[in-house]
C-alpha cells in the first residue's frame, strides 16, 4: 500500500483521474499526491523548467511574486538574511529582497546548485511555485526546519488545491511537473507537525512562523 510522502499515513484513496494521471488523496493530512509512477525523470524535468522564462526585469513576474514577498518584506527586520530555495534560472526575490536592502542566498537543484547556502541559518525563507514540484516533501521540510533560526519565517506560494468537482478541469495539475497539491488543511496539517505557527497571507500564499 503506497503511503504519503508527507505524513507517512497508509491510507491513500482516489481522488480523481484524466488521461496522464491519477490523483490520490491522503485521509490524514489531506495532501493530493501524484503516483510514483508519473514522476519525470531528471532530464524531463529540467527540460520542463528550461521551458519557463522567469525574469527579474519582467514587470508582471515581480507583481506575482510580490503578493508574497511584500508581506513578508514588511515582517521582515533590516539585518534580516534569507534564502530563496528553488528560485529558478532567473532569482528574482533576492534581487527584489536586495532592493529593499534585505540579503539573500539563492539555491535551485537545477540552476543554483551551491550546497554550502544549505549549510547555513536563515531569519526566513522563501518558496515560490516549488512545493508542488518536491516528491519528499517531508524531508525537505525537516531540513528547512533546520535552516531556520527561532522566530524564523518559511513563505510558501503554490495553488491551492481545487474541490473534487472542479479539479478536473483544474489548469494547475496539466503541468506534469506538479506532483503535490496542497490545502489549507494540509498546511495546518504541517505547522502542527513542525510546531510552527501558520499565517494565511493569500488564497495562495502561507507563512510558517518558527516558534
């Protein structure tokens, strides 16, 4: 019996199905996984991200990223230092963090691979659009977790899993590289297990306070 790659419970049922995928729904922490057996390849996924062009530049990129970093900037103190994991071929948080005069490491598997930004602490981190894209999502959060000082603030933006009557239909999940879907229900699931403090900032956008 497949179990979740976020909670480890045993009872995935099926939640729904087109003509790529299968989606099963945890009963436990609510998460809606895709198989194991839908999972790219390294190279297909890679080759699915040289497909996007984020660009720091690019005006309508800063505005949808700006609905999380704005609100975590203002939390923020001046001395604060991040780390933008998963920031893609073109950072744009850091530079926008940088702006207003906030530092911040950068570390993509693909495009920032620099292990020793993931041997440091942070006052926050961000992520943007990449938690839907991470099979083991447990331990990357464990190790997030360890990334964090006290106080810290983990920022994550990704779509909100849709009902099942609409999920069908739901754009988000024809992007073979989304394989984990999330709810508010998971999130909650997520700060308790951590012990971490959970802030909705955004239909699509949730900070986890460190406590």
């Amino acid at each position: 019996m497949s179990l979740c790659p976020l909670c480890q419970y045993d009872a995935l049922s099926h939640f729904d199905e087109d003509n790529k995928r299968v989606y099963l729904r945890c009963s436990q922490c609510h998460l809606v996984v895709v198989p194991q057996r839908y999972l790219l390849s390294d190279e297909d996924e890679k080759n699915t991200y040289d497909q996007h062009r984020n660009d720091p530049d690019d005006i309508r990129y800063r505005h949808f990223l700006g609905r999380a970093v704005n609100p975590l900037l203002a939390q923020l103190p001046k001395h604060a230092q991040g780390l933008d994991f998963g920031c893609g071929s073109g950072p744009t948080i850091s530079v926008m963090a940088a702006e207003a005069g906030i530092t911040m490491n950068n570390y993509d598997l693909y495009y920032h691979h620099v292990p020793e930004n993931l041997a440091r602490s942070y006052d926050f981190i961000t992520m943007t659009e990449v938690i839907e894209h991470i099979a083991d999502a447990r331990s990357l959060l464990k190790q997030l977790n360890t990334l964090l000082h006290a106080g810290g603030i983990l920022a994550v933006m990704t779509k909100l899993v849709e009902q099942k009557q609409v999920f069908n239909q739901w754009y988000y999940k024809g992007d073979p590289t989304h394989i984990c879907f999330y709810s508010i229900e998971t999130f909650e699931w997520i700060a308790q297990h951590f012990g971490w403090r959970l802030e909705v900032i955004d239909i699509d956008v949730v900070f986890f306070h460190k406590n």
